[in-house]
C-alpha cells in the first residue's frame, strides 16, 4: 500500500463487506484502489512483469541472503503472497524468478480484477491464488517450513494498520520458513504501531539479530525483513556481490538498498531515504 492518488476509476461492485475494487491509469501505469484514490498496487503498462513502486521492489530484498540467485536454484523455491495487492509480487516470483508461488488473499474481487486488469496469469502447476483469510490458512501444516520468500502486504481500504498484526501471527509466519528461509513485511508510517509491530516480530523470530529494516520512502512504507536463522549473515563483501547481481539480473536497485538497510538495532544510523 502506497500513498498516491490518481486519476479516473473503473469500479467493481462491492461484494459483502470487502471494499469495492477500482483501477485508475496514467500514461505510464494502472493503479489498484480499494475503495479510495489511495494505491494498493500498481503495473507499468510497458513492463506488466517489473515492480513499479519503490516499496515493492525492496520487499524482494529477501534475495540478498540467498546462497544462489541461479534461476535454476530458485525454482526448486517456494515463494508466498499474504495480500495479492494489483499482483506485482505475485507476478515476479512466478515470471521473473520462476519459482512456484502462492497467494493468499480474502477479497475475490482483487483477485478477478487482477486476472482482468493486471495480467495475473490464471493457476497452473507453478502458480495458485487462495481465497481465504491468510490467518487461517498459514496455519494449515502444509505450509510448516515450506517457505523460502514470504512477503506480508495486508492493508484494509482505510491503511491505518496491518490488517494482521499480532505476535500469533508472527509466529505463525515464522513456522511457515524454511530454515534458510526470509520473511519482508511492509509496516506503513511512522507512527507507535511500527515499533510495536517490530517489537513482536523480533519475538517471533527470536532475537533482533535476525530483524532488518529500511528507512521508511518518502510515502511513509517501512520494509521489515526477518531470517529464520541468524547464524548465516551475508559478510559485506557478500552483500555487495549479491547486491550487484541482483541489480544486473532482475533490474532491482539493490546496491542502494545497502545504504539505507541494516540490522533495527542499528538501523538509527543509517541515513535517512531520498
């Protein structure tokens, strides 16, 4: 979820009490809205496979402690969505990195809306979108330490906090990583709920040594990470290495990241973001 507002919508019905569903475009990309002009999640329409927002793309800052950025390594990898949002994530993962991906979100709308308006692919043997709520379904034992990448987005139409939030949740979240497994969650704003919410994050996962952060963009979205094991972290040369072929591989600004990301114990002394 991103601060941004945008011009004309196409609306979907609401169904039940979800927020209707809309999508707007400029002349470079078409944005996802539940219910207000705020973007829940955008698509270049030249590039419908790239990330476009800026916290997006750091929610794959994941791929900094992996061993091999192989493609081939990669696809023997499970990646998953909690929010769909307009299906950036979703889509990387599945076309970018071609590992297997899931899905997870409530809203049946967002999902037809994506498949209509954001090029989702339809479910195949790689690819499943589950609708349901992502509280329930993480704690079904197909998921305990299955998971590599599992990236957290959940946003109601208001955004005021994480839809799910609780140390349950994390917990949950951190059973379902496979040891060499990483956790991104995007935390929106600033406010007494981001130290709260990294409060029970680093509880989940043990210790704040295994919790970094970036500095928040200038829209307001923190990118927490958080490492099922501590005890395998990247050397500065590494993170560098990884750094710039991520960067050279998948067109992310990972070199960048590096500056303005570090353990939350330290993260005060980074500098602030552009």
């Amino acid at each position: 979820m991103a601060l941004r507002k945008t011009k004309s919508t196409k609306t979907a019905a609401p169904e039940m009490e979800l927020p209707q569903v809309s999508v707007s475009e400029d002349e470079t990309s078409r944005y996802l809205h539940l219910g207000t002009p705020w973007v829940q999640g955008s698509m270049r329409l030249k590039d419908p496979f790239a990330l476009d927002l800026e916290y997006v793309q750091r929610m794959m800052a994941w791929l900094l402690f992996t061993d091999s950025l192989a493609l081939e390594d990669l696809q023997h990898q499970h990646a998953v969505q909690l929010g769909l949002g307009a299906a950036a994530l979703t889509k990387f993962h599945h076309h970018s990195l071609g590992m297997p991906t899931t899905a997870i979100e409530i809203n049946p709308l967002v999902v037809h809306i994506c498949r209509t308006w954001f090029k989702l692919p339809p479910d195949g043997e790689r690819l499943q979108v589950l609708q349901g709520d992502a509280a329930e379904l993480i704690q079904l034992p197909c998921w305990r330490g299955a998971v590599h990448a599992l990236q957290v987005d959940l946003y109601d139409h208001e955004a005021a906090a994480p839809v799910l939030d609780s140390a349950q949740f994390y917990a949950d979240c951190h059973a379902m990583l496979a040891p060499e497994g990483c956790m991104t969650v995007n935390l929106f704003g600033r406010r007494s709920s981001y130290a709260q919410s990294v409060e029970k994050i680093c509880a989940a996962f043990g210790s704040a040594g295994q919790v970094w952060a970036f500095r928040p963009t200038r829209e307001g979205n923190t990118i927490v990470l958080a490492r099922r094991q501590a005890d395998t972290t990247p050397s500065a040369a590494q993170l560098q290495a990884r750094a710039q072929e991520i960067e050279q591989r998948f067109k992310l600004p990972a070199r960048k990241w590096l500056k303005i990301f570090g353990p939350v114990a330290s993260l005060a002394s980074l500098p602030a973001a552009d």
